[in-house]
C-alpha cells in the first residue's frame, strides 16, 4: 500500500468514501483500502468526497470536500459560524440522532471493556435537554492580536488558529454579548494582549460565568504577568456592563499548560455570585467547578438524587464535592453528609454554602478521597452512601481500591466520559452490581454527555 505523508499529501486525489458510523468524537468513519478514514462533518449512510490531511499506521485523518448522497438526519449547519469549531460537532445532526448517538457512545464503551454483566445493564435512553441552544452559561474565550486586529473565541481544534467569534449559538445571549463588549474595551482602553509568539505579557483568556437564579455576571480576565496598563481601569468600565457584579484577574505563565493559573485576585465588585438549583443556593467564586448548562443540572442532579435512594439514618458521601452541590442538595434526606474536595478554594466555597443554605448536617473536608475516606471510617464514621462525580480522567485507581475496602452499601457514579466509566467498572463491577445507567444529554451539539450510574454492593 502506498504511504501518505505531508509531503505527498497535496498529490493525493480525493477520494469517495461511504461513511458507515460515528466516532466518539462525532467524526464519520469509513474506510479506504481496510483502513479507517475519519472524516468530521460527515454522517452515517452518506457518500462523500474526502481529502487525506494525514496518514498514521492505524488510520487516515480527512477533511469533507462535498457531499454526494447525503443522509436525512443531516439539518442545516448554524449560519456565521467556522464549521471548525469546537463545541458543535454534532449541530449538523438531527436532535433525535444526537440523543442515540450519546446512548450509543455508553454501549460502544461497555462492550470495548466489558465489565461483569455488562451485556444485560440497563442503559436508559438519553434524556433530552429543553434547550438546544443558547445553554451555556459560562464563555472561556481566547483572546490575540494578529495582523493589526484583536480576535476573542476559541482556537480550531488541534491548533493555534484562534477563530473569532462573533456569534456562537449553544452560548448565552448575555456571556456573549458581555464578552464582545470586553473584546471592545479592551481595545478601546490599548490593555496589552498577550502574544504566545512573542512571550509579551497582556490578558490571554476573557472568561464570563453568570448565574440562571440571579442573573448575575463574573467576569475573569486570565493574565500573563500581573500588572497590566490600563487594567485597573478596564475593570471598572466592565463594572458598568449590564449584570456585572464582579471582575477578577487570575495570572499564570507561558510555562502553565492549563488555562488558569494559581494565582486569582478580584478587582472590583462582589466575592461571588449566586446560583439556585432545586431550591438551594450556591455562592461560586471564580474556579469554583460548576455544571455549564444550569437548567439540564437541575435534572442531572434530581435523577442522581433519586437513583441514591437516600434514608433519614444514612451517611452520606459527596466525593470530588467541589462547591458541595450534591451534598448540600441531598442533606434534608439524611443524617450527615461529609464532602470531601482536593481544591482549597471549592472547600471554602462548599463551607460557605452550608452556612447559605442554612444547614447543620454537612461537613466538607480538603484532601484526596482515597486518603479521608479510610481516616474517617477508622474513626468511626458509617460510610452508608457515596455519590462521586469525578473529572474526565474518572476515579483514580488508588480510590478503586478503596472503595472495594470502604464498600459503602450503594453509590451512585456520576460520569462525563462513557470511557474512563467502562474501564472504571470493570474494576468496580468485582464487587457491586450496575442496576442502571441514565445518560443526560447537558452539552447539545456535542459528543458529550453526562452518565448516572447505581451502583449495589452485591451480596
């Protein structure tokens, strides 16, 4: 077989690929000569003409030319925006087809890894956000000035090509509008812009999180260096900007490969702002993890209430609690609820919302699951309940195995990544029986989704 590289790339003709499914990532796949040809924008049952991007030994990566046949799942693609965008890689495909494919996502994962029993889980159809569109609640925008303009969106995946954004449909009327307006005043004031080429200080990322219940906007202005010209006063000038209560500035470091640094600071206005799910209220600060699609969280969270099948005599666990979310909503149905949270400032914030809400029965401690949870069982506390909510990485295996020795009686996995959860519970699933998986569709037009998976000790 004849091998592609960059350099023969541009020689290659295209080629006429029939794609047979999605990937995990929302991509068609083919094949061309038994090989898999990855082609992004293009569904299952249609025809198309593909360009070769790049050859590996396992795959082909592709770019959709045309579509010959086209399938009748395919909608019509959001107008004025990159294709190349992240976060709307399924805005192409139908509702109802992006909801099987999440599904799918979970039942293509159990049966790569096959955990005990998998083949007779009971994997529940995907249930449907309200909204498909503008649900986003909070917008982390790159900013750069490249030839003799300022550009604030997100880059193309796999890439330094920052793609401005002017409009982006699954974003909030207000997080959009306020961080066009920051785009603006940035330039209006001359704030220095951070240039990655050049290793120049300025602001890197312009980050506007708002609350549903308030309506209240936090903005955070991500920088390289700390003291900016201008800041101060670009500050105040977005204090003046309609439902602004807060503005932040968190520094880091060209050596920093995460978007946020350590180091966060306010400027002006409020500590937090202040979201209500289910009737309970929570202050978040600036890194406080919270879910981005406020009206689906209330659903995500009331079905994980529900699969937990808490008692008034039950402790509760709230591992990886963050702000204390599920913990503080689950407390008037037990006994205690202890959280437990590596990040110091989603602590503070937890212990801030007990006393918001009011509420005698929750403690929320720092440290790693893995080393609090046998602490607090050898001192006596009754790990009745756990609930974890872990990142995409899933649960670490050092906490596997603790829980296969804490063994609380049941425990409900929440999961944004059918993947790391397959893996998980092959390892779990030696000693607790799955009884259902849910899938909550939170994030439309994308790939992702969020399972809720009960888990019993099994006898």
């Amino acid at each position: 077989m004849k091998k592609h590289n960059l350099s023969t790339e541009k020689k290659e003709k295209n080629v006429i690929i029939t794609i047979k499914r999605l990937g995990i990532n929302g991509e068609g796949i083919g094949y061309y000569r038994k090989k898999i040809i990855f082609v992004p924008g293009a569904l299952p049952d249609e025809v198309v003409v593909a360009k070769f991007v790049k050859e590996y030994p396992q795959y082909i990566q592709a770019e959709l030319v045309r579509i010959k046949e086209k399938s009748p799942d395919r909608v019509e693609f959001p107008n004025g925006v990159d294709p190349e965008i992240g976060g709307l890689e399924l805005a192409h495909l139908a509702y109802l087809k992006q909801l099987e494919f999440k599904r799918n996502n979970v039942l293509e994962s159990l049966k790569k890894y096959h955990p005990r029993g998998y083949a007779k889980y009971k994997v529940k159809p995907t249930i449907p956000a309200p909204d498909q569109w503008r649900y986003r609640n909070k917008a982390q925008y790159q900013i750069e000035f490249d030839h003799g303009k300022s550009k604030l969106g997100l880059f193309a995946p796999n890439s330094h090509r920052l793609i401005d954004l002017p409009e982006m449909p699954t974003q909030s009327i207000a997080t959009q509008k306020t961080e066009r307006a920051i785009k603006d005043l940035i330039a209006k004031l001359r704030v220095p812009i951070a240039d990655y080429r050049k290793h120049l200080d300025g602001i890197k990322t312009v980050v506007v999180r708002q609350a549903e219940a308030s309506q209240e906007i936090q903005v955070t202005l991500i920088t390289i260096g700390h003291k900016l010209r201008n800041l101060p006063e670009l500050a105040q000038k977005i204090m003046q900007l309609e439902h602004v209560v807060s503005v932040y500035q968190n520094e880091t470091d060209w050596r920093n490969p995460q978007v946020w640094g350590n180091k966060t600071e306010k400027l002006a206005g409020k500590n937090q702002i202040v979201e209500e799910i289910l009737g309970k209220r929570f202050a978040l600060s600036p890194r406080a993890f919270f879910q981005l699609n406020p009206v689906q969280t209330a659903t995500l969270y009331s079905e994980a209430l529900k699969l937990l099948d808490l008692t008034p005599d039950q402790t509760l666990i709230d591992a990886y609690s963050g702000v204390g979310t599920l913990g503080i909503l689950a407390a008037d149905q037990v006994k205690q609820v202890v959280g437990i949270e590596t990040i110091p400032e989603a602590v503070q914030d937890a212990q801030h919302n007990v006393k918001l809400n009011h509420l005698r029965n929750a403690d929320y401690f720092q440290g790693s699951v893995e080393k609090v949870l046998p602490e607090l069982q050898r001192g006596g506390l009754p790990i009745d309940a756990l609930i974890v909510d872990p990142p995409r990485t899933g649960l670490a295996k050092s906490l596997i195995k603790t829980l296969l020795q804490v063994k609380p009686r049941t425990f409900v996995y929440i999961s944004c990544n059918p993947s790391t959860l397959a893996q998980d519970l092959v390892l779990l699933s030696e000693a607790y029986d799955v009884r259902v998986i849910k899938n909550i569709d939170m994030l439309p037009q994308t790939p992702r989704c969020e399972c809720i998976v009960k888990l019993v000790l099994r006898k």
